[in-house]
C-alpha cells in the first residue's frame, strides 16, 4: 500500500480506534471548538467519507481527495455522543463550548427507547470485540472505566436473557444488530464463553 493512502486509512481509522478515554479535557474542549465551528462553516454536521481503494485512476483520486478533517470531526462527534451515553470521560466543559456556539444538545439529547438504547450498547460492545488492539468481550472487572462500563453493559444483557434481571428486558434485534456489527453468534449467552476471539 502506498504512503499517501495508508496516511488516509490511519488518520480515518484514528478516532474509531480510540475509547472514550483517549482524549483529555483540553483534547476535547480543542476539538469540540473545532467541531463547532467546522459545523458553522459548513451548515451541516460533519459525515463520515469512505475512501474507495480499488485500483483505478478515478478510485485513487476520490480516496485521495477524501476529506481527512471532516472524517476526524465525524468520527469525534460519535466518540462524545458515546462518552455521554456511557457516562465515561464525558466533559461538561464541552457541552458550554457547545452552548457558546448555539449548538447545545449537538452531543446528544435524545432519549432513547429501551428497544434502541440496547441496540446502541449492542453497537459499542461490537466495536469493542472488533477493535483489533482488544480481540476480545470487554470485562466489567477491567481497570479501564469504558471497557468496565461496556463489560457491565453486557453483563445486564446476558443477566436480561436469562430473566434474571427485572430491570432490563431482552431485545433479540439487540442481539441481532451485535452479530451483524462483528460479535460471535451467542454473544449474549452466559454459557458461551467468548471473552477472546477463536482464532
């Protein structure tokens, strides 16, 4: 792979590869700025791009034209929306930066249904799993506060399709979205033990 496009993958890849727990306050206040006036400028919120990487002229040229600072915006904005929503290395300052700007609730004030908030967490254990510096289920006993909250996420799912608990219902399109974003099929029973991946 050429330098040019292996560049592109890796600053496009860069913020997906990342937990919530990669960025500091200051990072994030920075790039919350960023973002807010990137959206201001442009009338719109950030969208991921996806470089196309056959091997024809016009396929080089759209991956190379590709826009490296919308897709590192597009990938933050999803990164705080899933800090909010876990309740990890979330920073309020970014929300007044927001207010700043006329663009408050940006990072999420949508109150999910039971239905979608699983299919979310479904979502971000998928990411996860299939992290490659991770290869494996997050644990709730992890020192790292996201993996810990993502491990207790599946913790109550498997807890829920057992029945054992009352306070959180099984959703099969939860397991279903799971499987189909990367996670083994069973990923939600507690006898399947798939705390690393089969190689």
């Amino acid at each position: 792979m050429n330098f040019k496009r292996w560049l592109l993958n890796d600053e496009f890849n860069f913020a997906l590869n990342e937990m919530n727990g990669a960025y500091s306050e200051i990072e994030s206040n920075n790039m919350t700025e960023k973002l807010a006036k990137w959206i201001k400028t442009n009338h719109r919120q950030p969208q991921l791009q996806h470089p196309i990487l056959s091997g024809s002229p016009t396929a080089n040229r759209i991956a190379y034209d590709t826009d490296i600072e919308e897709n590192l915006l597009a990938n933050f904005l999803k990164n705080r929306k899933d800090a909010k929503a876990l309740k990890i290395n979330y920073f309020p300052s970014d929300e007044q930066i927001l207010i700043n700007h006329g663009l408050d609730g940006l990072f999420g004030t949508i109150h999910y249904t039971g239905p979608q908030k699983a299919i979310h967490y479904a979502k971000l254990i998928a990411a996860f799993y299939t992290n490659p510096e991770n290869k494996r289920m997050p644990s709730k006993n992890s020192n790292d506060e996201t993996e810990a909250a993502l491990g207790r996420k599946l913790h109550n799912f498997r807890q829920a399709k057992k029945g054992n608990n009352i306070r959180s219902a099984h959703y099969p399109e939860a397991e279903q979205v799971g499987i189909d974003a990367g996670l083994p099929k069973g990923w939600m029973d507690t006898k399947y033990n798939i705390d690393s991946k089969s190689k």
